[in-house]
C-alpha cells in the first residue's frame, strides 16, 4: 500500500475517534480532547496529500537544515530519526498552491484547531460559551475534512456519523454569550479574541469551506398538519414564500471560477476549452444547478453573476475523467458516488 494511502487511512481513523470522544454524553474533557485527534487527523492528511503530490517520496516530508558542506539534511528528532513538517507548515503550503483545494478559510480554521488544541490547559472553568465556540469551529472542520478527503482520496466516509452532537439541547445555548470576557482567565480571553479574528478575516472570502459554522437546533412536530409542502417553479399563479438571498447561496456557494477549479482538480482529461464551456452553459439552464443573481439587488440593470450547485458535479462525470485515486486507498474505504453529511 502506498503511503499516501496508510497515511490516509490512519487520518480517518483519527477523525472518528475526535467525533466518538465528542459526543461521549458525558465527559469532561470532550473539547480539549476533540481537538487534539482532529488535529492529527488534519496533519495525517495532509501528509497524505504531501506525499501524493510528490510520488509517494517519504524523504519529501522531511525538515531540512543546512549540513554545513553546502547542502542540505534531514533534521533529526531526539531519537535520531528525521523530524517531520507539522501541520502549520503544510497547511501554509498547500494554502499558497492554488491547485491543491484547500482554501484560506480552511487554512484559518486548522489555525484555530490547533490553538485550541495548545491552549487546552487554561480551560479550567468551561462554560457553554466557550463551548459553543469550539463547537462551531469543530463543525466546519469537519465539513472541510469531508470535502478535501473526498477530493483528494475519493474516500467514502458515508459509512460513519460523521458529524458532532449540538450542545444547544442546553437551554440556551445558542444565545449564549456573556456580557464582558473580564471574568475568564488572561489566556482564554486572548484564545477567543484570537479565534475573533479568524473568523471576521474570513467573513468576506468567497470558498466552500469555513472557519466556523454556526448551529442551530429547531425543535419542530414530527406530522405537523400546518407545513406546506412546495417545489421550485415558475407558475405566477403558485403561492409566493419568502426566501431570503442568503438562503440561495448556501444552496448554490460556486461562482464561475471556484466550478471550474474544482472540475480541474477532479477530472484527468479536463481542458477549460470551448467544449467544457459548451457543456457548461446547458447545465447553466437548469436552475437544480445554476443561478444567477444581480450584482447589485437594488438596480435590475446590475451585472449578474452565476452561482452553482454541486451536484452540477455528478453531471460533468458524464463527460470526463475522474482522477485515478492512490492506489490500494485504504482497506474498507471505497471510491465514493456521493457523500451524505450530517451537521
């Protein structure tokens, strides 16, 4: 088995036993000790990536020092063996390669990952808020592990619950934020003003992955005579429900550009040529897959732009190639049609 593979492999691993440790209905350290495997999940697949990328070269994630004869050598760990990139170290660097899939805001949320994971120790008095937060960036971690380990693996991870029990069964825990940081300690007030500003930076970028997401629990009747069932159409005569824009673009999060690099990084055989633009523009007339939105809402002579489903995806594996996964991807783990995640 290649090593991108077993690296792969022990990486999911890791991220099951964050999320089995999380949801634990009791325990006190579920936090500290989710961030910790997900952190090594993120770095075991990242290596993973590493490794692929450079043809499965072992010596490719090494650290190299100067030897002092003009080249270069491995570092070496305590034990002698060669010390190893970390996790930063990668996420910066596949961040900076365009072609790789992992956008900023995943960058930024591995980032607050791992502070949360170093600043584990001056959690000495949790309380919901703090918890809720490290909820909200779990969360999008996972969504983001989800997406890139399909991407670059096509590993199937609909077999496991993927995803981490809201704590807002609390009451209010979704409210919840107190009135000043003064009461907590020195340490935790600079992790969440810290974590602030990960997230406002990342406000404005326009990806599919996230820093944090928030979560929200509705309690609703099971058979609830007064709901209204409706479909998409373009009827006049059809009862109006309101829907807001925000609500489109969580269906529709690709514009033009982020599509098309995807469908780079998918397909082996892909060109951005007129053939693909040809194929593009007669899923652009199914709304299912692409809609368009004024630039500016308040002048209907506003340019517009085109946003895209993802299940456009399944429709451009008709005519290209998917890139062939590493090979041997890891026992029990197959090559995935579709995803199902549940947040």
């Amino acid at each position: 088995m290649p090593l991108s593979a077993e690296l792969a492999q022990k990486s999911v691993q890791a991220a099951i036993s964050a999320i089995e440790i999380y949801n634990k209905p009791n325990f006190s350290y579920r936090e500290e000790a989710f961030a910790l495997l997900m952190t090594n999940a993120w770095e075991l697949l990242l290596k993973a990536k590493w490794t692929f990328d450079h043809q499965e070269a072992t010596d490719c994630l090494y650290v190299l020092v100067d030897d002092k004869k003009g080249g270069l050598t491995p570092k070496l760990n305590r034990s002698k063996n060669p010390l190893s990139m970390g996790l930063i170290h990668l996420a910066g660097k596949l961040k900076d390669d365009k072609n790789s899939g992992l956008e900023r805001a995943c960058h930024d949320n591995i980032l607050a990952l791992v502070e949360i994971r170093d600043n584990a120790a001056h959690f000495m008095n949790k309380d919901l808020y703090l918890g809720r937060r490290v909820l909200e960036i779990g969360t999008a971690s996972l969504r983001n592990y989800l997406q890139l380990s399909t991407e670059w693996f096509q590993l199937d991870l609909s077999t496991y619950n993927f995803f981490l029990m809201p704590l807002s069964f609390y009451h209010g825990f979704e409210a919840v934020e107190p009135a000043t940081r003064a009461a907590y300690p020195e340490q935790v007030r600079k992790l969440l003003d810290y974590l602030d500003t990960l997230e406002n930076t990342a406000e404005a970028d326009e990806g599919t992955q996230h820093v944090a997401l928030r979560v929200e629990t509705k309690f609703v009747r099971g058979k609830d005579a007064t709901a209204i069932a409706f479909q998409w159409t373009d009827d006049p005569k059809a009862p109006l429900i309101a829907v807001r824009e925000e609500d489109f673009l969580k269906n529709y999060p690709m514009t033009y550009r982020k599509l098309t690099d995807t469908i780079k990084r998918r397909y082996s055989d892909f060109l951005e040529n007129n053939s693909y633009h040809k194929i593009r523009k007669e899923y652009e007339k199914d709304k299912k897959y692409c809609i368009q939105r004024l630039l500016d809402p308040n002048n209907p002579r506003s340019a517009r732009q085109r946003f895209f489903n993802a299940n456009i995806l399944q429709e451009f594996d008709k005519h290209y190639t998917l890139r062939a996964k590493p090979a041997a991807a890891a026992e029990g783990i197959h090559p995935a049609e579709t995803i199902a995640v549940a947040v």
